[in-house]
C-alpha cells in the first residue's frame, strides 16, 4: 500500500494535486503540451503511473481536474464581488472581470485557453458540471441585479447576453496567455466592450 503523506487521506489527496499541478507547470516551461505524457506527469509529481490514473483517466481529464481546483478561489472571490449589493453593478462588473482575467494568468487555467496545446474546447463540460458554471451564475445575477435597478439596459434574454460576454472574457484570456504583457491592457479592453454591451441607450 502507497505510503500516506501528511495527517489523514483528505491530505494526503491534497498534496497529491498540488505536486500534480506544479508537475504540469514544470513541464510545460520545456515542453508542448501534446508532447508531455501521462508517464511524464507521474515521474515529476513522484508518483508510479498506476496511482497517476487513480487521480485521471487521461491528461485532458487531468487538466481538467485541475482547472476544477483551480476554479475554487475564483469562484469565492467572484461570489464575494457579486455578494456587494451596496456597489454599483458596473463597478461588480469591472471588477469581475478583472479577477476572472487575473485568475487565468494561472498555468493549470492557462491550458483551458490555449489554442491548440491544452483541453480541446468540445470537450470542457457546459452547465453544472462546468469548470466556469458558478462563475457565470454569479455573472448573471450581477446582470439581472443592473437590469432591475436601471443600472443597465434590458438585454432580452440574459442568458444569452452573459453567454456572449463570457465570450468576450474568454477572448481576453487566450490574449493573456499568449502574451501576459498585455494583462493590464486586456483587462481594461474586456471592461470597456463588456459595460459598453450593457450600458443604458440614450432616450431608454
């Protein structure tokens, strides 16, 4: 039986998915993502590959465990921002997409947006079991919340509408990760054309 590190199981999985993490990060520094293999994983992360696959299936399967995990603080920090009744909704807005655009400056969430060398878009999960899904909820009552208000104008059907900026959030991090020096520039550009889509027409 494999030696248990740290004070229980849950820890043990814990630090398993940390190593796993830094393994792809290490690996990716010196190496195209399709040219890494699951055998190349487990030797960084000190794992034989047996265990490797108690973890995932297959490396997309991986990446998108960890992109999961990844997820987590994000999605604390956008249900904090959502949470803010008192602010404006374009103020929750912009700082929304800064976080989420921040957030993707992360490796494990690097692979999610890089054409060609990470988890092919068709098959990242929609709906609940969705990496972004609690994200884009939270998008949405920010929308709905601006609407109600005046704040923004009535966009019809909003699912649709937060469809369509998400679209535009997801551009912004296939930017950044191609070129994190335009982080700043990026980040004010998705800003301007995201609340530019929901400000209140003239006469409305």
């Amino acid at each position: 039986m494999p030696r248990i590190r740290g004070a229980s199981i849950d820890e043990h999985h814990e630090m398993v998915w940390a190593d796993l993490a830094e393994a792809l990060r290490q690996l990716l520094l010196d190496h195209d993502f399709d040219a890494i293999t699951m055998g190349h994983i487990a030797a960084h992360a000190g794992l034989a590959r047996n265990t490797l696959y108690n973890y995932a299936r297959d490396k997309n399967a991986l990446v998108l465990a960890l992109t999961r995990r990844a997820c987590l603080p994000l999605i604390e920090r956008v249900a904090a921002i959502a949470a803010r009744s008192a602010d404006p909704a374009a103020e929750r807005m912009r700082d929304i997409v800064e976080a989420v655009l921040k957030a993707c400056t992360d490796q494990a969430l690097h692979l999610m947006f890089r054409p060609g060398s990470g988890l092919p878009v068709a098959e990242v999960p929609k709906g609940p079991e969705g990496p972004f899904h609690a994200i884009v909820a939270e998008v949405r009552n920010v929308v709905r919340d601006g609407i109600a208000r005046g704040e923004f104008r009535d966009v019809g059907d909003v699912q649709v509408a937060v469809e369509l900026l998400s679209g535009a959030m997801r551009a912004g991090a296939e930017r950044i990760s191609r070129d994190p020096a335009t982080f700043a520039a990026t980040v004010g550009a998705a800003q301007d054309i995201i609340l530019a889509s929901l400000a209140r027409r003239p006469g409305s």
